[in-house]
C-alpha cells in the first residue's frame, strides 16, 4: 500500500477542495458527490490504479468535477479546472478526448456497459488490465447496467470492479433501486464486498480484495457513502446538484484546502506524463470482394458473404448480435464463440441485450478491439443512447441492421420499421449506409472499418432484390451516383432510391419514358458533403424519392417523395409493400400527373 488512511485524509481533502472551487467558478455542476466519494476515489487512484495499465470509468459522469479534480492532482494534462463548464474548457460530464477519461458518460447506466467493454477488450488482448467503475443509484436504475451486469457475470469478467457509490439518494428522493442490489449482482454472478466510503482502512482493505488475481468473477463494491456530507443539506436529495449559495460554498472550499493533501499527489504524480487513449487500429479489408449476384438476393446475404470472407481471413475484428446472429447473417460459418476463460474467438452472442451490447461494444472500442454488432432495424432504437455516445466519442463501431422496411411482412407493425432509418442519418458523425447490391455493400463494409473516428450503421434487406449492377463503382464513395442514365439527353425526372427501393425505381423508370434517370444514394451524408457542381449533376429536372421510410427529411433534395408516414400493418412482405405504395404502376401514374 503506497499511502496509509492518514494520508489519503488530507489528499481526499485535497480533491474536494479543487473539485468544488471549479463548480464554484462554474456556477453550476454537482456537489454532493463531491463531498460524498471523494474518499473512495482518492483511493482508487492513489493506491490501485496502476497508470498506462488499469482503466478507470466514472459512469455517475454527473460527477466529472471530482473526476477532473482527481485527474489534474494526478497528474494528467486536462487544462485549467477553472475552465469546467465553459466553451472550450472541461465539459460538464466527462468525454473521450480527455487525458485520462475513457469514456463519454452522463447518460447514467453507461459507463458500467462501457467498463464492461474495456475489461472484455482486455481479456481478447490478453492485457494484464483491471477497470474500475465508480457508479451511482441511478446508474443501477438504469436497464442498460442491467442488461452489462449481467453479460459481466455470464462472461466471468474477474478484472472489473464495479464501485457503488451508495448514498440511498437520487434527483426526487429516495433512490429507487432494486430492493437488495447486493442480492441481485450476486445473482448475475458477481461477487460482493461492502465498505463504508468514509473509512480509508476499510477501502483499503476491500479493494486490495478485490484486485486479487484469485478472483474468479467481476467484483462488486458497496460503499456507504453520504451525499453532500459535511455541508448543511448532508444527506438530503437536494444536495445532488448546486444546491448551496455562495459563502457556503467558500467555507467548504476553504475548510478543505491542504497543502499537505497537494504535496501528497505530487509525489504520486512526479512520473505522470499523461496517458493516451489507445489506438484505434485501421482495418485493411480491401482484398475481400462480394461476387456480383445475378439472380434476387437480399442485402443482408450480401453482408454474410462479405462477414465471412472477412473472419476466414483472420481479419482482426469482433462481431456480435442480440440473440439473431443467423437471421442477420452476421453468424458465419468461420464465427468462432468467444467464451471464458480463454477468450479466444471472434463472436460474441450478447443475448437478448442490444443496449449493453452498443454500450459494450463502445468500451471494447475504447479498449482497442474493432468491434461490430448486430439486430433488427427497428431494435436499433434500444440502443440509441449507445450509438449517439458512439458518434460524439468518434468511437468506430458498426451496426449491422437487417429487416430494414415494411417488407419484413406478417410479423407486423412492430417489428416494421418506419422512422428509424431518417433517425439514424439525424445523428451527426454516424455513417449510416442502405446498399442495394454487392458492390454497395461491399463498399459499406470498407468504408466502415477503415474508419478510425466515425461509428457506422449498415442498413440491410431481409427480402430478397434485384440485382441492378453499379457501372462506377469508384462513385459509391461520394454517396450517391447515376445507376441509371435518361436514355434522352434531356432530363426531366431524376428518381433517387436506397436499397431495397433501388430496383423499384429502376422499373418505374422504364416505364416513365426517355427523360428519366435514376440515382442510388447509399449514403446520404457523404451526399450531402459533395459539391455544387455534382449535386446538380445528380439531381435534375423534377426530384423524386421513394424509400420505405419517413418522407420529411427527404425533401431536403426532392420534390416529390414516395415514402410511409405512418406504422406498418401485417400481411405477406409484399401485399403490405405495395399496400403503401410501392408498386411500379401506382408511382408511375402519380408522377406523371405531376410532370405533365
């Protein structure tokens, strides 16, 4: 043990001094946990965290004013803690980017999902690395820490400790957690240690337990901890937020100051030159192809084809699904399980969990392990918070969602998705691509994990198209391109289709007459980043859309929009297509009433 509890006293003091003058100087941020963990993790940090191995995630990321305070005392370049809350300084909850900070939390139930992501990515390397996680009331609130908690248990991942800070206390009131939490880990498969988050002999004691290499399971930490403590609303509600008024705060900060406690973590910090976040490798698949099909196939077919010539490759990257790896084809023949204790393989089979499993797949991607996983389209709005955490951190995950329209059929409204695809293209930095054949999506594919900063979203068919062949291929990267050319040389009607719609265009065109092309547009993004000049190349004459989707984003570029603004209804995969208009004929009459 580096420091004995009368010293980690005055550094723990320390911690609280500076946290709370950075949300002073703020005006805003959380002070009671503050005053109620600082104990805790000074601990971690002074006495377990081994620097450029162990990882540490604050999921409770409300409160990053001691996570910050730590990090600078510590030693790490995070700037002016002066600068907390203002443009350009220290943001409110912690982000990636940050020396020291591992992951972007705030959104509570987060972080435990992406520690469980760092200490899996751990066992895949083979890295001697443990995680800590300090985590709330309300991050046990969450499903997503449920849905982790118990995938950590199931996968016996011994190198993570999950710390709680447990002050009975959240937002409203009394913290609504399970009535035995203790009860429930130890159910998933986690072993239990409780403490008093106060008393640093007795953290000293636990957590020296457990980080023993004896442990067989992830290791769960009851703290009992009070919020706000030492301040007039100790171990009141009202004391999570910036509840106290200025002179207060002052005292406080005053109270705590000790030269004594900022020697201490100089001492500890004297060889700290800053830890980097790990790299992020570049996936090279450029040898992997997808034959060109000549009879109907679906786009996710497609997808299993490319998957697997890239696991009988060897290529290193992870896949995953939510329970339906076969009927997304992201489970190939060359998926091999990843299973404790050897952690060998290249598949994880998350269970029914797609929110621990974008949460997971975010830690295992902050961990360097290049990781995909997979579900239904319309399931993607479970993991939503996941993949908007995914976009912000540049962290490069990829999605792979099947059954991606109406045409999924008899199963019905529910599992036909309608918004999710436009919702998906609103979420800046996140690629998302809706191939329509193997070209398209073989480019996905590429674009996907040569990307080191950007998560992306392959959207796939579950019925089976038309293949219509790319002539350019080198075009797909600029997002949309002419897939078929006017058989005129004037243009007066420019059909612009995604995936599975792609063929559809292709036969209203035809009928249509001379003046029509039309355009695939696999990835709108990278459309809309193009220039003037070829956008309108692109776009002529009168602009329509049709794809089995919400309408209104589309009318950035079209006129016209053959699309679907309500839920779906259950019927064979194409009576209900065509019962919302997706029928060669039906389109073709509407738009040649509007360019008569």
């Amino acid at each position: 043990m580096r420091f004995d509890a009368k010293q980690l006293q005055e550094m723990s003091k320390s911690v609280r001094a500076h946290a709370l003058d950075a949300i002073r100087h703020a005006g805003s941020g959380h002070v009671g946990i503050v005053l109620g963990a600082a104990d805790i993790i000074t601990a971690i940090y002074a006495n377990f965290l081994r620097v450029g191995v162990d990882r540490f995630v604050l999921s409770a990321g409300h409160g990053s004013a001691l996570f910050y305070s730590v990090l600078k005392l510590a030693g790490y370049k995070i700037g002016d803690l002066e600068s907390f809350r203002q443009i350009g300084g220290l943001p409110g909850h912690p982000e990636i980017g940050i020396d020291g900070v591992w992951a972007t939390t705030g959104p509570l139930g987060q972080g435990i999902g992406n520690a469980v992501g760092m200490a899996l990515a751990a066992k895949l390397r083979g890295l001697d690395t443990r995680v800590f996680c300090l985590c709330s009331d309300g991050d046990l609130m969450e499903g997503v820490a449920s849905e982790a908690i118990a995938f950590a248990g199931r996968y016996k991942l011994n190198n993570l400790i999950l710390v709680w800070d447990d002050n009975g206390l959240s937002i409203d009131g009394a913290a609504l957690t399970d009535m035995d939490i203790p009860m429930r880990m130890r159910a998933a498969g986690w072993g239990i240690m409780r403490t008093d988050g106060d008393n640093f002999n007795q953290i000293n004691r636990v957590l020296s337990s457990a980080t023993d290499d004896k442990n067989s399971v992830p290791v769960f930490v009851q703290c009992k901890t009070v919020l706000g403590r030492d301040s007039s609303l100790s171990g009141q509600s009202s004391a999570h937020g910036f509840a106290l008024d200025d002179s207060e705060m002052m005292r406080l900060t005053e109270r705590f100051i000790s030269p004594c406690g900022d020697d201490l973590w100089s001492e500890l910090a004297h060889d700290m030159t800053g830890v980097q976040q790990v790299e992020i490798p570049k996936i090279n698949a450029d040898n992997i192809s997808i034959p060109r099909n000549t009879t109907d196939v679906s786009t996710r077919e497609l997808s299993g084809m490319f998957v697997e010539k890239l696991m009988a490759n060897g290529i290193n990257v992870v896949g995953g699904s939510a329970d339906l790896g076969h009927s997304t084809n992201v489970k190939v023949k060359s998926s091999v399980d990843i299973l404790p204790p050897d952690f060998v393989g290249n598949y994880i089979n998350y269970g029914v969990r797609e929110h621990a499993m974008g949460a997971i797949m975010n830690g295992m991607v902050a961990g360097g392990v290049r990781a995909y996983g997979s579900t239904f389209l319309v399931f993607s709005d479970y993991m939503r918070a996941s993949i908007r955490i995914a976009a912000m951190s540049g962290l490069p995950a990829i999605y792979v969602f099947t059954h991606d329209s109406v045409a999924v059929g008899p199963d019905g409204p529910t599992h036909q998705p309608i918004e999710q695809l436009p919702s998906l293209r609103l979420i800046p930095n996140l690629n998302v691509f809706r191939p329509c054949n193997a070209d398209e999506v073989a480019y996905a594919w590429h674009a996907a994990l040569s990307d080191t900063e950007h998560p992306s979203a392959i959207i796939l068919s579950r019925q089976k198209i038309k293949q219509i062949q790319t002539h350019s291929v080198a075009d797909i990267s600029r997002g949309a391109y002419i897939i078929r050319s006017a058989k005129s040389r004037r243009v007066r009607v420019t059909l612009v289709a995604t995936g599975a719609e792609v063929p559809l265009a292709i036969s209203v065109a035809e009928k249509l007459g001379d003046g029509v092309q039309v355009v695939s547009m696999p990835n709108v993004g990278a459309f809309r980043n193009q220039d003037v000049q070829y956008k309108k190349k692109i776009l002529v004459g009168y602009v329509v859309v049709i794809e089995a989707a919400a309408t209104a984003p589309w009318f950035e570029f079209a006129d016209a929009v053959v699309g679907i603004d309500s839920f779906g209804v259950s019927g064979d995969g194409e009576s209900v297509y065509k019962h919302f208009g997706f029928d060669t004929d039906a389109i073709v009459r509407d738009i040649s009433k509007k360019i008569r």
